[in-house]
C-alpha cells in the first residue's frame, strides 16, 4: 500500500517535470530596429517581449537588436521576409517597396494631429493596410509610431518653404517623402538611418527630418544646428513579422502575441508623447535652436506634390482618410 503511493507519488513528479519540460521549450525570435533600446521603439517592443513570454509561458521569448544591430530598416524587412530575421519594428518608410497599399499613409499632411492618425491606424482603414502584407511573405502584426517628423539642419532655421531651397536633405528610402521635398525645392537624399549621423556630422547632408523621439534617441540635435518643428508628416511604424513563422505559431499562440501587441502599442505611444512634451528643453540645453513654423504654408507647397498623390493612389481614397474625424 505505502510502496504503490510512493508509485503514485513517483508519477506525479515524473508527470511534473516532462510538463515543466515541455512549458521550458522555448521558441527564441531575433527582434531588430534601428533605434536604441531606450527609445519608444526599445520601450514598445520590450512591453511585447515580456508580454508575449508571459501570455505564452515562456514558450516565446524574444532576443533584442536595437540600434541598427542587423542592419538598416529596408535590409531588415528583407530578412524579415527571407525568414533569416523573425521580426521587425520599423518606420514605414521603407515598407511600401514590400507592400505598395502602406504608401498612401506616408502622405505629408495627410494626418491634422496624433489623435486623427491614430483613430485611422485603429480602424477599418489601418486594418485593411495590415491585411495587404501575408500576399508579400510577411505578416504584420500592429501598427506602432515614430511620430510627426520635423525638418533639422545645419544652415538656417526653416520658417518658410523658401528656407529649404536647395538644401540636401536626408529622406528615408520613400518615394512619397522624396517627392514632396522636390516639390519644397531641396535635395532629398535617400539614406538608410545607420548612416545618417556621420552624414550630418561630416556635412555629406544638410539636413534630415525625423521625430523628435528619433532625433533624441540618436542624438541628432548634436550635429544640426537647427530644429525645426515643420510636422509635415506624420510617420507610423510597424511590428511586422516572418509569414512562415507566424503560420508555425498556434491559434492561442496568436492571440497572445496580438494582446502583447495592444499593450506594446500603448507603451510606444506614450513614450512618444513623453519625449515630444520633454524633448524640446533636451534639444535646446544642448544650445540647439528650435523654432516653429506656420505649417499651413509648408502644406501649400507641397500642394504640387498632390497632383502625383492622388494619381497613384487615388483622390477617394485621400479623402476618406482626410475625412476621418
Ligand atoms: O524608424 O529612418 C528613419 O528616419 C526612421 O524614422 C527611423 O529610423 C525610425
């Protein structure tokens, strides 16, 4: 009797540790990007990892490469595609050369304000973007944010479109930003961000434009002069994942990593608004000029650039997101 409870016993622990075994096999998926670990996309993408290890009991668990570690964004979305790098989170900029339908939201005063590109991302609109990316080899799993970009530089404070003429400036590899700095008169040079410190800081560019959480992650403001706050375009980012490995990954499975993804989301979201409501005082510290601008003027200049918009992808379909309220 006491021998077979000891049996008992012995199976019970047996049974524990094959189960404890199995919740130790652990899936580890290489994350990169470009910015630092500290930076909204650091802290968005860290929210992720530690809710998808614990949503699924560590049978996932994400390996961090921030600052470029794996390369620039485009050379990233394709290892993310060739299976070679699991995941992604990156500014749009390069995402329309995989999937052309991102495009139209990289349309400069295309969004009025945060609160207008958010409710659009969240909605019908944002998800049929999404639903656009399997067909291309990835999945992408949310939409995350980099911010209203702003106009920085080394030559003078920008106040008027006229300010930009014939300054080379440093565009993401995107041919709707590109376009719309041809139509303000300057120089878009494309270049991948790994490079773009050294560009401005050896005055190979003028210029660049990003958000003020990439400007201060990346220390920009070190080497510009000046920052201009020209928030002429508002700049998504993704979380986008390898097609293959997302269908090897359980339905339940699924689900954990899009709750991770809201919560991600949220924590991205909010480290922009924090670093936009402190970042100014950290710029101008350092004795970089920051000024503002009458941004109604920028977006009459590059009405021009409109007439191409509309063409490719579609007045309606501006529009509707326009009329987003
Ligand atoms: O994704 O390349 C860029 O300017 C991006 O805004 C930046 O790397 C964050």
């Amino acid at each position: 009797m006491k021998l077979s409870r000891l049996a008992v016993q012995l199976i019970a622990v047996l049974g524990l540790s094959i189960s404890s075994f199995a919740a130790q096999a652990q899936t580890v998926l290489k994350v990169g990007w470009t910015n630092t670990m500290d930076s909204h996309y650091g802290v968005g993408i860290t929210t992720f990892g530690d809710e998808v290890a614990k949503r699924t009991n560590g049978r996932y668990k994400l390996q961090y490469f921030p600052a470029g570690a794996l390369g620039g964004e485009r050379e990233m979305l394709e290892a993310v595609q060739l299976g070679t790098q699991d995941l992604i989170i990156t500014s749009t900029g390069p995402v329309g050369n995989f999937v052309a339908e991102t495009r139209i939201v990289d349309i400069p005063f295309l969004f009025r304000d945060y609160a207008h590109a958010r409710k659009v991302l969240d909605g019908p609109i944002g998800k049929d973007i999404l639903s656009k990316f399997p067909a291309k080899g990835l999945v992408a799993i949310s939409w995350m944010e980099n911010g209203f970009r702003h106009v920085t530089n080394s030559k003078r404070a920008i106040k008027t479109p006229d300010d930009l003429k014939a300054l080379k400036i440093r565009t993401m590899e995107n041919k709707v930003h590109m376009e719309a700095f041809k139509a303000l008169g300057s120089l878009p040079t494309p270049m991948n961000m790994n490079e773009v410190f050294t560009a401005l800081q050896t005055g190979t560019v003028d210029g660049q434009e990003n958000p003020i959480p990439v400007i201060l992650a990346n220390k920009l403001y070190t080497v510009q002069k000046y920052v201009s706050l020209t928030s002429h375009v508002y700049s998504p980012a993704m979380l986008i994942i390898n097609k293959g490995l997302w269908d090897k990954i359980s339905a339940a499975d699924k689900t954990a990593f899009y709750e991770a993804a809201k919560i991600a989301l949220v924590a991205n979201r909010k480290k922009v608004n924090d670093d936009e409501a402190n970042g100014i005082a950290v710029i101008e510290k350092a004795g970089t000029l920051v000024n503002k601008v009458d941004t109604t003027l920028f977006q009459k200049a590059v009405a021009s650039a409109y007439v191409q918009y509309n063409k490719d992808y579609g007045e309606a379909n501006i529009k509707k997101i326009i009329d987003v309220k």
